[in-house]
C-alpha cells in the first residue's frame, strides 16, 4: 500500500492533511484517520486494525470494518494504491 503518485501528506495538529496535487483537492484526516492510514502503509489492513485496537477501546470487528472503509475510501478518490 502506498499513497498515489502525485498525493502528498502533512501532518497537522489535529491530523493528517492529504493533497492531491493532480486535481487540487484537499483532504483531512482525523487523529483516528491518521492512526489508520499510517498502519495501512506500514502493514496493511491487518496492522491498522492492531493499531486502532492498541489505541481504543474498541473490537477487533469495528476497527477491520473501519479500516475497511477508509481504505475503500482513499481507493475511490484514488489517493492510495496497493503495491
């Protein structure tokens, strides 16, 4: 998983900022979001669901259908790939 060519990310006080720089549009992450994308890159959906249990009070099953739909968020406004 990797963010698409031409996507940029900030880091910003309340979260992630994410720049698409092929069409202009600017996208913001929550702190949970961030949580979730950055484990997404790193290790993919298995490793983001860790992370969001790690950090909340949370079940397994709600943090993999969270995962799920952010990836399949980021995938239809095409600012990730998968490797």
């Amino acid at each position: 998983m990797a963010l698409a060519k031409g996507v940029s990310s900030t880091p910003v006080v309340d979260g992630l900022t994410l720049l698409d720089e092929r069409s202009g549009m600017i996208y913001h992450l929550n702190h949970t979001g961030f949580l979730a994308l950055t484990a997404l890159l790193d290790g993919g959906t298995e490793a983001a669901t860790a992370a969001l249990c790690a950090r909340y009070a949370t079940t397994a099953q709600d943090a993999r259908d969270d995962v799920v739909h952010l990836l399949a968020t980021l995938e239809a406004r095409r600012l990730v790939i998968r490797a």
